[in-house]
C-alpha cells in the first residue's frame, strides 16, 4: 500500500509540474509577441468610448480644472502687486474677492464633477471589458480551453478588467490635466518671463529622458510579476478543485512548498519592481525642487537688479515660484501615470489577445447569413435534424500536437441507431464524439449529418439537436427545476417534471425540502453524484433531441440506479441517433452496433453476442469486467 501511494503521489506531482510548465508556456508564448504598442491601447480605448456623452463631461471638468490651477496664482500676482505695495490701491478689492470666490466655487464643481464622471468611466470599463471577454469565452472552441489555463482566464476577467478601467479612467484625468497645467503654465511663463520660463522648459526633457530609461525596466519587471501571478491563481484553482485528492494522498506539505515556491518567486520579482519605482520618484522629485530653487535664486536676483531693463517685481517672482511649484506636480503626476501605463501594458496585451482570440471551429459568413450565428438565429432556415452520421476519410490531431489521433477513419452511423464506443484511454474515444458534436473540426475528410457536410450547417443547429450527458455532470447555482430546464430555457414546469420521472429522479426530488424548488449549492455539492447524473440524463431528455451522446453517463451512477436509466434510455431513445462511450460493457449488451477502437482504428465491430464469439479484444474485456463485477457483488453480499 505504500508502494502503492508513493507511486500515485509521483504522478501526482509529476501531472502538477506539467501544469505548472503549461502555464508558463503560454505566458512565455505570449511574451514573443508582447510589444509596447500604441496600438493595443487604441483599442482598449475603443471600449472606453462606448459612452461619449461621459467622456466629454470628463475632458471638459479637466480642463476646466486646470484653468482654475492657472489662473490662482495670477490672482494672488494681482493682489501683491495692488494691495501690498508702498501705495496700495483697494478700489478694486470688491472684484477681486468675487473672482476669487468663483474661482473657489468653480474649483468645487470642476473637482465633483470630474470625480463623478471618472468613476462612471471605470465602471462602464471594467463591466465592458469583461463582457466583450466573458462573449468571446463563449464563442471559443474546446482547444481553446486544452491550451489557456483557467488561472490565466480568470485573472484576465477580474484583476487585469479592474486595472486596466481603474487606470484608463483616473489616468486619462490626471493626463489630461498635467498636460494642460503644463502648457497653460509654459505659455503665461514664456508671456510674462521667458528667461525664467526657460529653466521651466530645460526641465521637460530631463523628465522625458529619466522616464524613458526607466519605462523597459519597470514593465519587464511587473510582466514578470503578472505570469507569476497567474501561476499563483492557478494554483488556487487547483487547490480548491483538488483538495479531496490532496487529503487522500497526503500532499499538503507538497502543495504547501510548491506554494511557497511561488510566492518567493513573486515576492522577488515584485521587489525588483518596487526598486526600480522607487529610484525613478526620489530622482523625479530632487530635479523638480532644484527647478525651483534655481527659479527663486535667478528671480531673486531680477528683482534686486539696477538694471531696469531685467527688473521683475516681487509679485511676479511669487508666480514664478508658485508656478514652479504647480509645474512640478503634473509633471510628476504625468510621470506616475506613464509608470502605471507600462505596468498596466502587460494586462492591456493579455486582455486584447484574449478579446481578440478567433475560435478555431467557426461557422462561415455564406453560413452565418443563412442559418444566422449563436446569439442571432435564423430558425425559420433550419432544417430538421434525422439522425444520419458519416466520417469520410477523418483524419484529426489536437493543436500544438503532430500526431494524427484518427488517420483516414470512416464509419457510417444510420438515423435510430444506437453506436457504442470501447476501447483503452486514447483509442479516440471521445475526439470522434467531440468531432460528431463539432467541438472540434477535422484535420481533413468529412463529417457528413444527413448526407451533407456539417460545416454547412450552422453551429447552433448542430448544438441544439444534441443532448450530450458528461461522466462528470455539471449543474449551476440554482434549483433542480431551473437545471433541468437549462435543457431547454422554454420548457414547461411539466416537461421539467416528465423527464426528471423518466429517468427516475423524482423519488428522491420530492424527497428534498422544497422539491423541485430545492437550492442545490455551487455545482451541486448538495447532492450526490449519482443524484447530479440523474439530473444531467432529464436536462439532456428535456432538451428532446436528436442526437443523444452518452459520455461514460452511468458510470458515476449506482446499479439499481443504473437499472433504472437503462430502461428509461431505451424509451427516450426510440427514433433518435444514439452514440454510447461506454466503461461499464454490461451497459451496451443492446448496442445496434459496438466499435471497439485502438490507437485511433477501428479493431471490431458488430453486436455484442457477434464480438463475443470472435472472442477477441471485446471478448477479453468484457470476460475481465464481468469476473470484477462478480467478485465485488459477492463482498457487497458479505
């Protein structure tokens, strides 16, 4: 028994550490292609401007913000000049003190307002952002998910969705008004001094050079922190996902230093960033008091000079200093938003890729125009759905993959046919179930449905004729009449009922609290898997189709229960195309036809008794299963 679990403990980890490289991988992948780009931050602008009407009552705030910083201080260059002087001069004080109260009352409003508009702008981004990503996960097609983890999934739909909305709203503000502040504060200054304004300007390409030199080092260093960040998520996920297996095979102490692992890894990285930030500051803030202490020196001196021609008076070395100051501050602000656009490029690329991602199986523009897309059917177009099923020369690899899993495969399924499916793990079992329901699309050959290639028909169409049951049944937060009826979103609370009778779910529905109204938890944790697959077999029932797939469906379902379903399987699959993967062969005994398959080729095929008699592959299994399932019901008996 040790043996035993040091070697599952071994594949454990090793499956762990393939993850993990996984995961790496894709980030890697996506680094080759990872440039800083205007051009990925058009597009998230794109988003932003959904709502215009917003985004101007934002511009228009910000500018009127800065006018309001530019014009304070030549109020209180007026008032030195007129009111503290040898000869003060009072006659205009009631004027001054209206336009320095509206200038305090419009300061107020500008601030709300721009507040106000920049919070509706981060919300309308982030809810727009993960609507457009959450559409296209819709649309995405299974080898999309074989190769993206869930980790970098969900970190693109929560935190990258927020920073990205939380600095494209607040650092549009910022942006905008340090811009505008610069300018307004260069143009008077230049007016009223150019010789001052000149220490002014010499400053602006200190600044641009110091952040351009330290713009690669941030971003290289926060890219690395995000891919760590998504492994630290995914790590999460398959914590929460696994816990049962962690418990029964001991690997806590394991997942605990893979964890810390991680975390170390992040820790570092993440300082290296912070130093890189907190050098560039500290250099920012130094150069911007020494621009304003030259200011005070060099104007000092103007205004103690003889020689009048250089004579500047006090009130305007206050503005200058004052304007130094408030210089200073939306260059610095300028400064912070550019660190936190190269922070935030790394979220900006990931989120476009994720929203620009093509679906490796979709339908064409000549079929989209006739049968209409996922989200806008054209059903009057729809032809009704028999049941015929045929592989013309079906060869098939997985993406990123060079071996053929089919290589030229032919079968013909026939309308009212029930096709089992046998054989080892990988003999192609569920690529040709998952090729028939167009999860995925040849390599090359034909699918033909009803005699015509299925590509030629629409994807809806295809789906909506399916009732696929999984070995591991999915349901939602929600009650059992709501799950069932996910078959079908317009089925009635009767047909729910009928086809929860039919696979005989109803014994232990109105067993519940409050029956079919009964709050099932997160995936079902109220009930037991039997009870979850019971469900599943009515949702698919409900949903009336056509094609009805059996993915090891009672493999997770006790036998009596499983009993139960075989007979009500052999009602629900009068006149519809049946196709089985089955474990459990004593689950197939009545199989129009059975296909034993190995390495992606068919081995056998015929009817039970036939194979039986051929005592071959099938023969051999199914004597093995029927010895197994002999001596457990002997100890149950116990």
């Amino acid at each position: 028994m040790i043996l035993k679990r040091k070697k599952k403990q071994e594949k454990k980890s090793k499956s762990k550490k393939e993850f993990k490289k996984e995961i790496i991988k894709n980030e890697e992948t996506e680094d080759e292609f990872e440039k800083i780009d205007l051009g990925v931050w058009k597009k998230i602008f794109k988003i932003l401007i959904k709502d215009k009407k917003i985004i101007v009552q934002m511009i228009i705030a910000v500018i009127l913000l800065a006018a309001n910083d530019l014009v304070y201080p030549l109020l209180n260059k007026y008032a030195l000049e007129h009111y503290f002087n040898d000869s003060p001069d009072f006659s205009t004080k009631w004027v001054f003190i209206a336009a320095y109260a509206f200038i305090a009352i419009a300061l107020g409003l500008t601030v709300w307002c721009f507040i106000r508009a920049a919070s509706i702008v981060e919300e309308n981004t982030t809810i727009e952002i993960r609507k457009q990503a959450f559409d296209k996960l819709q649309k995405l097609s299974f080898s999309y998910y074989d190769t993206t983890s869930s980790g970098w999934i969900m970190a693109r739909m929560t935190s990258d969705a927020r920073k990205l909305a939380s600095i494209i709203s607040w650092g549009i503000v910022d942006l905008l008004w340090g811009f505008m502040l610069m300018i307004g504060i260069l143009i008077v200054s230049i007016i009223i001094n150019w010789r001052l304004a000149l220490i002014l300007i010499i400053l602006v390409p200190v600044f641009l050079i110091l952040t351009m030199y330290f713009r690669k080092k941030i971003l290289k260093e926060y890219r690395g922190v995000r891919k760590i960040n998504s492994e630290i998520t995914a790590s999460f996920n398959e914590s929460f996902m696994g816990s049962n297996t962690t418990k029964t095979l001991v690997l806590e102490k394991q997942n605990e230093e893979e964890f810390e692992n991680i975390i170390t890894r992040m820790k570092k990285r993440s300082i290296r960033a912070a130093i890189f930030s907190s050098i560039f500051w500290p250099t920012i803030l130094v150069l911007g008091y020494l621009g304003v202490a030259v200011i005070a020196v060099e104007g000092g001196k103007l205004v103690l000079s003889d020689n009048i021609k250089l004579i500047i008076t006090t009130g305007t070395l206050y503005l200058f200093i004052d304007y130094a100051m408030r210089f200073f501050d939306p260059v610095m602000s300028i400064a912070r938003i550019i660190s936190d656009f190269q922070q935030a490029q790394a979220s900006a690329e990931r989120v476009i890729s994720l929203i620009e991602t093509e679906p490796d199986v979709k339908d064409s523009l000549e079929v989209v125009e006739k049968y209409g897309d996922l989200y806008h059917p054209k059903k009057e177009n729809w032809e009704d759905l028999i049941g015929s099923i045929e592989f013309d020369n079906v060869s098939f690899k997985y993406k990123g993959t060079d071996k053929l899993v089919l290589e030229n495969f032919n079968l013909q399924i026939k309308p009212g046919q029930m096709i089992a499916f046998v054989g080892e793990t990988g003999s192609g079992k569920s690529t040709i179930i998952n090729l028939i329901s167009r999860f995925y699309e040849p390599t090359s050959g034909e699918i033909r449905i009803d005699n015509k290639d299925y590509k030629k028909r629409s994807i809806g169409w295809l789906h909506t004729n399916i009732g696929y049951v999984l070995q591991t049944p999915h349901l939602f937060s929600e009650n059992i009449l709501e799950n069932v009826r996910y078959g079908r979103l317009d089925a009635s609370d009767e047909e729910v009922k009928r086809a929860c009778k039919i696979v005989n779910a109803d014994e232990f529905i109105e067993k519940l609290p409050d029956g079919y109204l009964t709050d099932i938890g997160e995936g079902g944790n109220k009930l037991s898997i039997g009870q979850k697959q019971l469900l599943s077999f009515a949702r698919a029932i409900v949903s009336n189709p056509k094609i009805l797939i059996l993915d090891e469906a009672t493999s997770s379902i006790d036998t009596e229960n499983e009993k139960i379903i075989q007979n009500a399987i052999k009602v629900i699959l009068k006149n519809r195309t049946s196709l089985v993967v089955a474990h459990r062969l004593s689950t197939i005994v009545d199989a129009d036809l059975i296909i034993v398959l190995k390495e992606g080729k068919i081995i056998e095929q015929g009817q039970h008794l036939e194979l039986l008699k051929q005592k071959g592959y099938y023969f051999n299994l199914y004597k093995n299963q029927f010895i197994q399932e002999l001596e457990q019901s002997k100890i149950d008996s116990l």
